[in-house]
C-alpha cells in the first residue's frame, strides 16, 4: 500500500512540475507581442534616422558643389582678368 502512494506522490508532484513549466512556457509566450512591439518601433526610429543621414548627404554634396564652384570661379576670375 505504501509504495502506490508514494507512486501517487510522485506522479502528483510530476503533475505539479508539469503545470509550473506550462504556466511559465505560457509567460514568455505572452511576452512575444510585446518584443516584437519594441522591434516594430526601433526599426521605424532606424528609418528616421537613415532618412537624416540621407538629407544630410544631400546637403553636403550641394554645399561641396557650391563651394567647388565658388573656387573655379574665384580662379577663373583672376587667371583671364584684364
């Protein structure tokens, strides 16, 4: 008789195992939303952020271009000067 209790026992304490690892399974399956929420919104500020570097890089090559032209000219000037 004692060893189908302890058999009891152990299969109690087995379900009990079981349903603690469910029950944590179960959390970090409900934390998977939320990670892929804070993704979302990192690769949206990613964008953000690409698209300014994009504008800066149009800026400095219109800025370089003016300068460049601003220096042929200046040159120009001086060389065919009368």
């Amino acid at each position: 008789m004692r060893m189908s209790n302890t058999m009891e026992e152990r299969t109690a304490r087995l379900e009990g195992i079981n349903e603690q690892i469910r029950d944590r399974l179960n959390s970090i399956d409900g934390r998977f939303p939320q990670i892929d929420a804070r993704f979302a919104q990192i690769e949206a500020r990613f964008a953000q952020i690409d698209a300014r570097f994009a504008q800066m890089d149009n800026r400095f090559i219109w800025l370089t271009g003016t300068v460049i032209g601003t220096w042929i000219t200046t040159i120009l000037t001086i060389l065919f000067h009368h």
